[in-house]
C-alpha cells in the first residue's frame, strides 16, 4: 500500500530531536514553526519553486533534484550575505514513491547539514511534481545599518566581479539536449555543474562589508548585471577577454570540434544560466579585501569589468574595442 501522507512527513522529513538548531525555537510537526532571530538581526527570506520539464528533466537523479532545490535557495542567501537558518518545504508528488523520496531527502538534508540549515516545515501534496522551498537567513544589523548585500549598491567606477565558473551548466544542458557532442570527461564536470551547484553561501558572508553589490547569477551574467545596474542605476564595460575563459570546459573549445566555438563560448558564459555564481561590485580601495574574501572562503573570483556612469551594458575586447553580438538571458515568459 502507498505510503500515506502523514506517514511519507514522519519518514522522510521529520528527523528526530536534534541538538537545539541555531535560530531555531520549534521545527516540524505543530501548525506553525518558530524562529528565534538572534538580538540584533535580521531575518533575510528567499523563495525558489523547482517544476518538472521546465528546471529539471524528469530523468534527473532525485538525490541530486534534492540537492539543488535546497542549492538555488541558499544561492540567494548567500547573494545577501545571509547565514542560512532554516527551510520549509512544499513538495507535489505523483505519488508515495518511497525510493524517490529517500534519495530525494538524502540529498536535500546532506546539503541542509553542510550549511546548518534546519527543515522546519512545509507542505505535502498530491500533483504533478513540483518542489518549492523558502530559505531564512540571518543577517546582523551594525549601528542602525543592515548588513545585507543587495543589488542597488553599486557606484560608477567599481570593479565587477564573478566567483568560481560560468557557462558550464548550460554547456552541459545543451549536451543533454543533444545539441553537442561533449568528451564524457568534460561532459561529467559540466553536468555536476548543472546538477549539484554550488551555493556561494561563504563568499557571500565573507563580502558583506567589503561588496557594495551583489546578485546570485541563476538567469546569466548579463541578464543578472543588468538587475544590479538598474537596481543600482549605472552602467558597465566588461571586457571580455576577461570572462571568456571563465567556462571551466574552456579546454573543449580550444580543440578542432570547438575551434568554431569561441563565439558560442563567450555565449555560454554571458548567457547561460544555472550557474549559481555571485556577481558582485566593490570600490577599487576593496581590492585586496575582495581577495582576502575569496581566500577565507576558498572560492576563486574574477574581476571581469567596471562600473559607470553611462548608462547600459558595454562589451570590449582585450583592446577596448565594442565586441557585438546578442546574449540574451533567461526569461521564462520571453
Ligand atoms: P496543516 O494541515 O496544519 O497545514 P500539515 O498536516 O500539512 O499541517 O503538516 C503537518 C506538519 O508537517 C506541519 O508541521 C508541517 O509544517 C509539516 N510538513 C508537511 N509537509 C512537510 C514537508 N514536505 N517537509 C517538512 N515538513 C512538512
Ligand atoms: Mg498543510
């Protein structure tokens, strides 16, 4: 018999008493749970809803669908510089299907422990299958003044950067998709990408002070700079021959099959989406706090471009001259 849904909570999403979860007053199992924000924070709130055939493929490994539903939530506490608290989860099921919901759960609590993050409640119903998650942060108030990074800080004249690797997850889509022929290798790399990204949480936490910025890029660099940009009403030049290398397959497009590749390179990387990077600006005299940043946190950035006054999104090449070409991003109404 089908596994009921109290029973399918009991299981597979209510874990036993675990020692006191920071910020925590009171998890699963009453009609409400209870927050208890530390003295002088705030609570920072984040929603991410994951939908069958539109962010993931039916096919996809349920361990790794886990992982990435909880992944896409952290990513944008971390583009706010928040510690990861706590999560809810409202999950539609086909059905009580118990192997899809142990793996599932496995990989959702691996990354919930890794980040301290507690599973204080949620939703359970029957449906096409859809998984929606709202993350709670916490960020410090210092003298009146939130800690928070957001996306309208940015002034002209600051340098832009990018953590870790951009284009591979789309890479690794198109792969799938059978759009190209990828060397397995390559292809494993690029689709762990796509599959288990990485939250940035401890860069994020580490740029708060230092990052006058800061978005998660999820739709694509251009696509995400632009939000900083309005938000923050200035302009930018990124060079591209510095982002250009940031594909971690940037092997692939030096070889024949891709030698026809560059254009679609600098594609992936302004483009694609999925990566789950922070995009961030700081002043010039942040410099060397910005590597301090990247070090604590053992995550590689990239300065890739300015700030400026001029209005709209420049693209230059190693010599400053204009690099044409249309990157557009993600939009699910486009
Ligand atoms: P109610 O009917 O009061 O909304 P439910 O019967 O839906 O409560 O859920 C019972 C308890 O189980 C609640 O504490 C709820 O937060 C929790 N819960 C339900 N679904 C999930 C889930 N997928 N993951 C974690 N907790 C869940
Ligand atoms: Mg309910």
């Amino acid at each position: 018999m089908a596994l009921g849904e109290f029973d399918l909570i009991e299981r597979f999403f209510k874990r036993p008493a675990r020692q006191a979860a920071t910020g925590v007053a009171l998890g699963v199992g009453d009609d409400c749970a209870l927050l208890q924000p530390a003295p002088g924070t705030q609570v920072a709130i984040s929603c991410d809803m994951l939908v069958e055939g539109r962010h993931f493929l039916p096919e996809v490994d349920p361990a790794l669908l886990g992982h990435k539903a909880l992944a896409v939530n952290l990513s944008d506490l971390a583009a706010c510089g928040a510690q990861p608290r706590a999560f809810t989860l409202a999950l539609a099921l086909p059905q009580s299907d118990e192997a899809w919901l142990a793996a599932f759960s496995r990989g959702l609590f691996a990354l919930a422990d890794a980040h301290g993050c507690e599973l204080i409640g949620g939703d359970t119903t029957q449906g096409p299958l859809n998984i929606c998650i709202t993350v709670f942060g916490e960020v410090p108030v210092v003298a009146g003044r939130s800690q928070a990074l957001l996306r309208s800080g940015a002034r002209p004249g600051e340098d832009i950067y990018v953590s870790g690797t951009l284009g591979d997850a789309r890479l690794a889509l198109e792969a799938l998709q059978g759009k190209l022929d990828l060397p397995a290798p390559l292809l494993a790399r690029a689709r762990a990408r796509l599959e288990q990204p990485t939250p940035r949480v401890a860069l994020g936490l580490a740029l708060r002070g230092v990052a006058s910025a800061a978005i998660d890029v999820s739709d694509g660099l251009l696509g995400d700079l632009g939000h900083i940009l309005k938000a923050s009403a200035c302009g930018a030049t990124i060079d591209t021959s510095l982002a250009i290398d940031l594909i971690a397959a940037h092997a692939f497009f030096e070889t024949a099959e891709g030698q026809a590749g560059r254009a679609q390179q600098l594609a992936l990387v302004l483009a694609g989406g999925d990566d789950y990077e922070l995009l961030f600006t700081a002043p010039e005299s942040a410099r060397s706090a910005v590597q301090a940043a990247a070090q604590a946190s053992a995550t590689p950035v990239t300065r890739i471009g300015r700030t400026e006054t001029q209005a709209g999104l420049r693209l230059v090449d190693a010599q400053g001259q204009p690099v044409s070409g249309q990157f557009a991003s993600f939009d699910h109404f486009a």
